[in-house]
C-alpha cells in the first residue's frame, strides 16, 4: 500500500482509478462523523430498550451518548457555528437528523427530570417520552438516508442502507444494555434484553449479507466497493472489525447462552463486541464508498 505525504499526490493517484475512492467522509476529521453516526445510532436505540424497560442508568447512558455524538458531528463541520444552516428539513436528511437530535434531547433530558422528581407516570410524562422516541425514531433512520441519497457513489445509493443502519442502531441498543449486566443485573429484564440482542444479531448479519450480494451484481462502482470489503482496501476492518468481534464472538456467546446460561461478564463481553462491530460496520460501508466511473470521452 501506499503512503502518501501529501493530500494532492493521493487524490492525484484516486483520479487514476475507474471509481475514485470517497474519503471526505471517513480519513482524517472524517472519523468525527463516523464516531458521530456510531454513538447516536447506540444512544437512541439504547433509548428505546432503556425508557421502555424504566431502566434508569441506561436512559441517562444514552441521553450521554446522543449528546456526545451531537458534539462529533459539530467538531467535524469546517465551520461549527454555522451548523443551523443545516436546518431544511424538507430537503435534507442532515437538517431531518438534526432537528430529531434536537427533539430527542429536549424531550428526554425534561422526561428524565420528572422522572427524578417523582412525576414519570403522569399523562404529561407519558408525552413527552413519545416525542423522546419519536426524537430517537428519527436519529435511527436519518443516517441510512444520508448515505443513500448520495446518488454519486451507488455502493450507498440503496434504499436497504437505512434499514441496515435501523437494524444496527436497535442492536447497539440492546448492546449497551448488556454492559450494564455485571453491576445491575437489569433485574427481570436481562433475560429479554440477551434474546433481543441474539435476535437482531442475527437479522443485522443477514441484512448486511443480503446487502453486499445486491451490491455485487450492481453497477460497477458498486461491485468495486464490495471487492473493497471483501479483498481489498478494507477487508481487514470488515473481516476484523464487522465479522469477528462484531458478528463471531457475540453470536457464539449468545449460542452458548441458549445452551447453558453464562456469566453476566460473558454477556457483557456479548455487548462490548457488539458495538465494535456496530462501529467497523459504519466505517467499512464508508470507507468502501466509489464515486461513479469516469466518464471518457463524455461531451
């Protein structure tokens, strides 16, 4: 492989190539939005699981994780103060995200509070979970749509992206509940919380298998990417990071688990893998973006 010092002799060497790698949105500052994509789509589905089981530490984990991915997203821009320009929700996902970011925060940080002060069961509560999850609904699918509306570059322009990305984010969920296991136990829930985790394990592994065989026989750009997943520039962080700590190690334990039960350690290792996984799987599907062929000879 080689090492480029300069960021003009790289792109230089990507315009050679039939389908020029993305990078924008991966190297460099691009792992902020990686991280950003990563730690929202854990928070809201930890949200989900969290607020619907009245698990209290891992409401509050999440409303943490949502917010730090808030701040990765600002400290990717080129100019963070001027992120309300991302704010046109008719046209963007960026601007949909942002505003279900918002409502998220808002709704979950005042549903936290009347829980803390005694009010969580009252009708006003009860409401304002719901725009907290509908908040959470909409960080789960606007990344998805961020990448498959990019019609540049057809290994991301899918419509079965978005659920892929739905499907990861509700594993991640289950997967930071998971962690908590040694020190709470999740009282009567753990034993859901490790079937749900083993469920949408398996359907994340076959959505991404189906996922890649579609793009195999798509367009040529497409194609390129999966042999950058499979042999290439980025089979090492997809057969590392996506298939054997992310898909081997927490299926195998889930397995066993069925079995014989396990320790709360080993199911938190269950949850600890999982979200290695959670984040290789954004970072491969980034990483192996192409832009469209060249066009030669176009007029």
């Amino acid at each position: 492989m080689r090492v480029f010092t300069d960021p003009f002799d790289r792109l230089l060497d990507d315009m050679q190539e039939t389908a020029r790698p993305q990078r924008e949105w991966v190297d460099g500052r691009g792992l902020l939005l990686i991280m950003g994509h990563f730690l929202s789509g854990v928070g809201a589905g930890g949200w989900a699981f969290a607020s619907a089981l009245g698990f209290f530490p891992g409401e509050v984990a999440s409303v943490a994780i949502v917010a730090a991915s808030a701040l990765a997203h600002l400290l990717f821009l080129g100019r963070p103060e001027r992120f309300w320009r991302m704010v046109k929700i008719r046209t963007s996902w960026v601007g949909r995200g942002f505003m279900g970011l918002t409502l998220f925060m808002a709704a979950s940080v005042v549903y936290l509070a009347l829980r803390v002060v005694g009010l969580g069961d009252t009708t006003g509560a009860v409401a304002v979970w719901g725009l907290s999850l509908a908040g959470a609904a909409v960080i789960m699918l606007y990344k998805g749509n961020v990448y498959a509306v990019c019609r540049a570059i057809p290994f991301w322009n899918s419509s079965l992206l978005p659920v892929l990305y739905v499907a990861y984010a509700l594993r991640g969920g289950t997967a930071l509940l998971l962690l908590f296991l040694p020190w709470t136990g999740l009282g009567t829930a753990h034993g859901l919380v490790e079937v749900l985790e083993l469920w949408i394990g398996l359907s994340a592994g076959v959505c991404i298998l189906f996922y890649l065989t579609i793009m195999a026989s798509s367009s040529v750009g497409a194609r390129r990417s999966v042999e950058d997943l499979l042999r290439g520039r980025v089979a090492a962080a997809f057969y590392g990071g996506v298939i054997a700590v992310g898909f081997v190690i927490p299926v195998a334990i889930g397995l066993l688990n069925a079995v014989t039960p396990v320790s709360l350690g080993a199911l938190a290792v269950v949850g600890a893998a999982s979200l290695v996984g959670d984040f290789y799987v954004k970072y491969a599907i980034a990483k192996a973006g192409r832009f469209l062929p060249h066009v030669h000879g176009a007029r």
